[in-house]
C-alpha cells in the first residue's frame, strides 16, 4: 500500500498556529494561513495539514475541567473559525502553488465537506476507537493516514479492520504519543518497528510532538527505524505562548531535516550485503592468493608446507586451497611465485 510516490514524504502539521501568527503580524487569520503555506512550501515540505472542527461538535459543555484545564469549550472556540468556505480556498491555495493540502476533521460535517476538495483523509488519535466515525471517512473511498498516539495494538488493529469492512483504500498508519509536548524518554520510536513487524504490507509512519532537538535527530531516527511518513506540528515563531509553538518544527528544523534524511539515504545505501564498486580494487588487491613457500620442481606433488597466502589477490583464492593440495607440478615454480591453475596437472 503507497499513498505517496515519494519518501520520506514531510507533512507540516499547521494546526490551529496560524491563529496566533496572524495576531503576532497583524494580518487576517486566511493571509497567515496561507504565508505558513508558503513558508512550508519554501522549505521544502510536502504537505501542510490543518483542524476542521466546530467546538460544538467536539466537546461537550459539561467538560470537566479537571481533566486537562487547558481544554474548555471556550479555549476550543476561538479556533473554529474556519469552515468549508475558507478551507475550500486554502486547497485551492496549495494545489496552486503545488503542495499537498489535508485536514482533520473531527466531526462528520466536515468529513464531508472535505471530500470535495481533498484527496487524502486523516484520522486523529482521538477518533482511532470512534468506529462509526472511521467508517464514516472510509466510506469515501479515498487513502486514510491514521494516527495511534495512546493506542494498544488491539485497538489499531480494531480501528483497520473498521477501514477495511467498507473499503479498499490504502491505509498508512502513524506511530504517536498523544502527550504535548512529549518529552523525549516517551518517544518510543521503536515502536515503530513493532508496528511495522504488525502491519506488513502498510505503509508505516510517525507524527512527531517532541521539541525539535538541535539536530532533529528524533525525526531522522523514526525515519532510519522505517517511518516512511513523518510528521510534525509546523510554525514560523517557537517563542508564541499559543497552541503547539514550543514543540512545533520551523523552517531551519525543516531544512536541517532534509539535509539528514538526504545523507541517511545516501549512506544507507543497498539493503542485501554485496560488494559495493567502490571495493573492486580491494577485492583484487588486498586480498590474498595461494603463493609458493619453496622452489617446487616439475613433476613434484604439491604439499600444504610448500604454500603460504600473500597479496595480491589475483591469483588462486586460498579458499581453494583444496583444489591444489596434490596436484603434480608442470614446470619448476619459483619461491614467491602466485600459483595458478595452468601450472598443475
């Protein structure tokens, strides 16, 4: 199952942060949407991502606010601007300036809406157990990327089975921690490979809420266990108090990113263990070959106490060694000669 036709394949989460880049410059929330498009496209990402969502589709009034004090129906509304018209323009947007556009929904309303405009769907990890939702969107026939933060394996494998009961569509299925930021001893990133031990044949990757290191090594490492699809929160100021500023990746995370994963690939090189063209020579060369210890006479039958093994290589292998042992002699070989099998009989 491919859903892209290249890898790694980068997806710039934007979320609701263009909210608080359009406060910071000033400018209306769609022009701040659309300039950290740019910016993604600038860098070289392949696709941006937004939320659709209506607060009062997504969280009850009755929210208890002892569970996560940050999330109250108040805190969720002021991001809910947007709807299919402005969400319809931003596609629009992207596929003019040739950048993937996705979304989330996280309602059914704009699962629908969606399908007008988007190619692709994307399933948060708070809906992996919402069956019918799922269901919903894989009923639109189009690739699912589902993410599994706070997931057992049971559950995925519950929420793919719901995928598969009412489509065919390719199914890539993103290893998380729903904890933000995720502090890097939660990363987990071998679970990427005990996901992609579970799910042969589907396409495996990985939605990054850790604080960008120094040298994104967290995200080229989830590539080099076999994240094929790697994503990120995106944003073009860290220091904003908004949303996810402080673990979201900027424009020289980006660029640092793709210069490792460019110099992983080149380095990672041929999976199945050969000699490389680089070694010709070494082969030829620092190798050793079956070489006379002692002047051996015609007619003599050769011994192993009259061999030893030097370089260079271009002689008889001393893997061989069997095939000279015995052999009688056709003319006089000197000491230090390199045998080779015209000179036995």
């Amino acid at each position: 199952m491919n859903i892209f036709n290249r890898y790694p394949y980068l997806i710039a989460d934007i979320d609701v942060n263009f909210y608080d880049i359009a406060g910071k410059e000033g400018m209306s929330d769609m022009a701040a949407a659309k300039f950290m498009i740019d910016e993604a496209k600038e860098c070289g990402i392949d696709a941006v991502k937004f939320q659709s969502f209506k607060t009062e589709t997504l969280i009850s009034k009755n929210y208890p606010n002892d569970l996560k004090l940050s999330e109250t129906p108040a805190s969720y509304k002021k991001f809910d601007k947007f709807g299919v018209g402005e969400y319809r323009e931003l596609a629009e947007y992207c596929q003019q300036i040739g950048i993937k556009f996705l979304s989330t929904p996280f309602d059914f309303e704009s699962a629908d809406y969606l399908d007008e405009f988007m190619d692709i769907y994307k399933i948060s990890s708070s809906d992996l157990t919402n069956i019918p939702f799922i269901k919903h969107i894989a009923s639109k026939n189009k690739p699912i990327i589902l993410s599994t933060g706070a997931a057992t394996l049971n559950e995925i494998k519950q929420a793919v089975n719901a995928i598969e009961e009412v489509s065919t569509v390719d199914i890539a299925i993103m290893h998380s921690v729903s904890s933000y930021p995720t502090e890097y001893e939660d990363a987990n990133l071998l679970m990427i490979k005990d996901l992609v031990k579970n799910f042969p044949g589907y396409e495996i990757g990985y939605s990054d809420n850790t604080k960008p290191d120094k040298d994104m090594v967290v995200l080229t490492t989830a590539y080099n266990y076999g994240a094929r699809i790697l994503e990120k929160p995106f944003t073009t100021d860290k220091n904003l108090s908004g949303n996810a500023h402080c673990y979201s990746m900027d424009p020289d995370d980006v660029i640092k990113l793709k210069w490792n994963l460019l110099f992983l690939s080149k380095i990672n090189g041929m999976r199945n263990k050969q000699p490389v063209i680089c070694e010709s020579s070494s082969r030829r060369y620092a190798r050793r070959s079956i070489v006379a210890i002692r002047d051996i006479k015609k007619g003599e039958a050769i011994s192993a106490d009259d061999l030893t093994f030097k370089r260079p290589g271009t002689g008889i292998s001393p893997s061989r060694i069997g095939e000279i042992i015995g052999k009688t002699v056709k003319d006089d070989i000197l000491e230090d000669t390199l045998l080779d099998f015209d000179m036995v009989e």
